[in-house]
C-alpha cells in the first residue's frame, strides 16, 4: 500500500519513509566524503619526500653519475651526509651515515652507495646486511640500494623483504 502525500497550502510535504531514506542518504555521503578526506590526509602524510632538499641541489661524482646513466637510472639527487644522534641510558653519541646520491628508475627511487678500495664489500647476507640495512632505513619512500662498483663499473640493486 502507498503513503498518501499530503499538500499543505500547494506545498509538497514528505510522507515518514521519504524522510528516512534522504537522511540516509544524506548521512552516507556525508561519511563517504568524511572517510575519503581521512584516507587523502593519512596518504599524504605518510608520503614525505625521500630525497633532502640539500642533497637535490648536488651531484654524485662523475664517475657514479655516468654508471648509473649507463645502465639506465636517472640520478635525480646528489651526496648527503645525514646526521643521527644515538642514545645510549643518558649518554648521546653524535654519528653520520654518508650517501652518495639519489638515483630513480621505473620503479622508484633508491639511495646510492658506491664502493670503496679501502673498505671491499663482502656479498654476504650478513655482511651486506650489517653495511648496507641502516641505508634502506633512513628515508620513507626509497624502493632500495643502488651498490656501484667504480672498479667494475656495475650496480648492482638491493632490496629488502621481511621474511
């Protein structure tokens, strides 16, 4: 059975059902759109820049930067020294890890390391584990490492998965 509509002085009057069922709507689309700015806030929060406005206006050196060119990254960030400060009970250690650049392909951006005579990489897991983890670390954003061997003019990628 229908409800009636009533008119009252040639205006359209809602019977109980209608009403309910607009500020359902109503109700909705207000929290769809309250839930949509949430998720856009949290996103967007979470997404801060992986490269350091300081290491933007410099340059790997030569050598790196033709590397990477050559076998098909785009440096996109220069050498950055980013502090750290450790805490160990009351005393603080003042410490630094030393990047060598930035460099982007397809899938993201990476922090670049590149080899050292004075201090020869051994392509253990523990050993690239202990030398290398903290680099994956440091910055939000960064898909991995780029190692670039300037000896052998290679680079090999590094990435990281919890088991």
């Amino acid at each position: 059975m229908r409800s009636p509509r009533i008119h009252i002085r040639g205006e359209f009057v809602m019977n109980g059902i209608s009403e309910l069922l607009i500020l359902l709507l109503l109700i909705g689309l207000g929290g769809g759109w309250l839930l949509w700015r949430v998720r856009r806030w949290l996103g967007t929060a979470s997404r801060k820049a992986p490269i350091p406005k300081e290491a933007l206006d410099d340059e790997p050196a030569v050598s790196v930067r033709r590397i990477l060119e050559d076998n098909g990254y785009k440096v996109v960030g220069g050498k950055f020294r980013q502090p750290l400060r450790i805490i160990v009970d009351d005393r603080s250690y003042q410490s630094r890890y030393y990047i060598d650049g930035f460099a982007a392909d397809q899938e993201g951006v990476y922090v670049v390391k590149s080899s050292r005579s004075k201090q020869p990489m051994e392509w253990t897991g523990s050993a690239v584990r202990d030398r290398l983890l903290p680099y994956l670390g440091i910055y939000q954003g960064i898909h991995g490492l780029l190692y670039v061997d300037t000896e052998a003019k290679a680079v090999k990628k590094i990435t990281c998965e919890w088991d």
